[in-house]
C-alpha cells in the first residue's frame, strides 16, 4: 500500500487536513501582522481628554504669566496658605500632603499647581468651589496684595535705606551682644528710636548720607554715636560698672568691660584730641562697637535695677527703650511702667521713641538678621568674657576682640 493510499484512508486524511489548513492560516496570520506594522494598521487612535484645555490654562497660568516680584510672592503666599486651609476643611489628608511639600520647598508656584491639580476633581463640589472663590476674591481685596506694611511709618523711603546701613553694623551689633548677653534685637530697638525719629526732622541728612552710603546718622550734639548716648549717660554706665552698692550693679564679669586701652590713651595725647576717650569711642565713624556696647550695657543695668526691685521686664523690649530714650533719672521700677519717651512724627503721624521700639521689636522685620532669642538676657557674662589682668588691659575683653576680629 503506498502513501498516497494511506493518506486517502479517512482516520489519516482529516488530522492531516487539519494540520496543513492550520499552519497555512497561521501563516497567513503572520503575513497580515506583518503588514499591519509595517503600515501602522495596528496604533490606537486615542482620545483627547476632555480636560484638555484646563491643563492648557494651568500651563500658561504658571508660565509666562506667573510674576516672581516680591508682590506677587505675597499674594501667591497668601493664596497658597488660605486655600490649603480650605482644602483641610474638605480633605484634610491632601491638604497635608500639600501642606508638608510647600513647607519643605517654599515654593509657592509648586503648591498652587498641586491645588489646582485637587481643584480639577472637586470641580462639581458645590460648596467647596463656593468656598474657593470666597478665598480668591479675598485675595485680591486684602491688604497684603499692595507689598507695603501694617507699620505705616515703615513704608518711607528712609526706612528701606536704614535697613540696608543697619546690616553693615550687624558685625558690632552682634559683638556687643555677645559681650553683654542681652539679646541683639533688644539692642536695635534702641537704635531703631534713635534713628527713626530723624526720618523728618533730618530727612535731607538721610538722603545725602543714609542713603547713597548705607550708613547710619552719627550724632555730635550732645547726643553721640549711632545710638545717641550722651557724655553724662555713659560716663554713669561705666561707673554703674564699678559700683557694688548701685542698684545697676552687673557683677564683677562686667567690671572691666569698659576699662580704657593704653593705646588709646596714647592717641588722645598724640594728637592732642579734644574729645574724651570715652566721645571718641562713640563717635567713630567706621567702627560702632562701642556705640552699641554702651546702649546694650545701659538695658541691661536697667533690667538689673528693676528685677532687684521686685518688678522684672526682661520681655518689656518697648520699655528698655523708652528708658534709654529718657534715661537713668526716669527709671523708677514699678507694677506698670509706661511706654513713651521722646514724640516725634513720620509723614504726619505721632510716634513715641518706645511705640517705634515695640513697631520694630514685633514686626518680624530683619528676624533673619536678628532673631528672636527664647532667652533675652543670658549670662553671666563671665562663662564668655575674660577678666583682664590688671586696669590697663585692653578696653574689649580678649575673648570678644577676638571674636570681633572673625567679624
């Protein structure tokens, strides 16, 4: 029997045209898949979401119209801020989520996108779009908006100048701190009274000085030095040093704070100066050191007289200044002390040396540059100051000169 015969034989000849018709279909199978790519039969066609064009706006919103001037900053801020708190009101995990990025990154841009991209699912809850245009709308109106201060008197010209003139002294203004414990913002207030009040009594002195050099008003007329000490208040600072039985008595880590220099003394000789090493200090125009060093000793022996009297205003910054306005003769310790001092006026409007002080001291301004201490007074002063050895050692502890020269 040949092969032919056998593949005619029906229990053969099916499983045989199966297979061939099977493996010829695949065949063409293949073929057809090959053509299909080869011609792009098999991409998808796609869709377009239906919101598209609110990605589109998203994009131009946070591209070319997006404003990174400090005004805008504020305004983004304050959106960032007032919506994440409505968010919480409606889901409380993706406000945190937000919450937690915006934190870490400061980057208002970012978290407005992550808002939006909230915003784009809640587009048909009611009463959170209600609530978000409440916001929004807030946002235009509110005061924030306009880039100037609740503060109205810090909204001059002078004062945008006084702050970049203060920032060349911060090197002194930290050094007195450090010698004297007493925090450096408290330290400022009472310089920010002193040169504040000038702003319109002076006003032609700032805008030929201040502000095309970016340093402070030196005063020479009974007042001195950037602080405005005059001869009789520092000459009773260094004496309060010395004496055990004042009640501004600081302890003997301060004793020699304010002890000449023998080098100094050679140059009022030299030169045959007619100011007192102690003017002469003061009124240095390069170097404010001391100028600062006195005003901080002043709040600080001020502090101890009212403490040991039972009424203490360590976290008073307002009253410190007030007294160094009014000096020694004005400080009596009692329940409520007043804040005041000298009265002067800022584009029309009345100012107390104290009310600047307290503006200045809570504002939050230059926080960066001088923080708020949990401590305001630290000390004694003996854990960072050395005694020097005898009454002609140098008129800086070694420990704060050297510091001073870091600086």
């Amino acid at each position: 029997m040949g092969i032919k015969n056998f593949i005619q034989r029906k229990w053969v000849k099916i499983p045989y045209l199966i297979i061939v018709h099977g493996l010829a279909g695949y065949g063409l199978f293949l073929l057809a898949v090959y053509f299909a790519m080869k011609f792009n039969l098999t991409n998808e066609a796609g869709a377009i979401d239906p919101n598209n064009r609110y990605f589109q706006d998203m994009h131009d919103k946070y591209n070319q119209n997006f404003k990174i001037d400090s005004v805008s900053i504020m305004k983004n801020r304050y959106e960032v801020l007032n919506r994440i708190l409505l968010l919480n009101d409606f889901f409380p995990q993706n406000a945190e989520t937000i919450r937690k990025v915006y934190e870490t990154t400061k980057d208002e841009k970012l978290a407005l996108r992550m808002l939006d991209a909230v915003d784009l699912h809640l587009i048909k809850n009611k009463a959170y779009q209600e609530e978000k245009a409440k916001v929004l709308e807030k946002s235009k109106k509110d005061p924030v908006v306009n880039g100037l201060s609740a503060f109205e008197w810090m909204n001059v010209t002078e004062w945008k100048y006084f702050k970049q003139a203060l920032l060349k002294d911060k090197k002194w203004i930290d050094s007195a701190s450090r010698a004297t414990g007493v925090e450096a913002r408290i330290i400022v207030c009472c310089l920010v009274g002193e040169q504040v009040r000038m702003f319109n009594s002076r006003r032609e002195k700032f805008k030929t000085l201040v502000a095309p050099l970016k340093s402070l008003v030196l005063e020479t007329n009974q007042s001195y030095g950037v602080t405005g000490i005059k001869d009789h208040t520092a000459r009773r600072i260094e004496e309060n040093l010395k004496n055990t039985n004042s009640p501004y008595y600081l302890g003997s880590a301060f004793e020699h704070l304010l002890e000449y220099d023998s080098s100094e003394l050679i140059a009022i000789n030299k030169y045959n100066d007619s100011l007192s090493i102690r003017l002469k200090r003061l009124v240095q125009y390069q170097n404010h050191y001391y100028s600062y060093l006195y005003a901080a000793l002043f709040v600080r022996q001020i502090k101890e007289q009212w403490e040991k009297a039972g009424f203490p205003i360590a976290d008073r910054p307002e009253i410190f200044a007030s007294l160094f306005n009014l000096g020694y003769n004005k400080s009596k310790p009692k329940k409520d002390p007043a804040v005041g001092g000298s009265n002067f006026k800022i584009n029309d409007t009345e100012h107390t040396f104290g009310s600047v002080a307290f503006d200045f001291y809570y504002s939050g301004e230059l926080a960066d540059e001088f923080p708020y201490q949990k401590e305001k007074f630290v000390g004694p002063a003996s854990k960072s100051i050395k005694k020097p050895t005898s009454s002609k050692s140098t008129s800086l502890p070694k420990s704060d000169t050297t510091k001073l020269k870091v600086n």
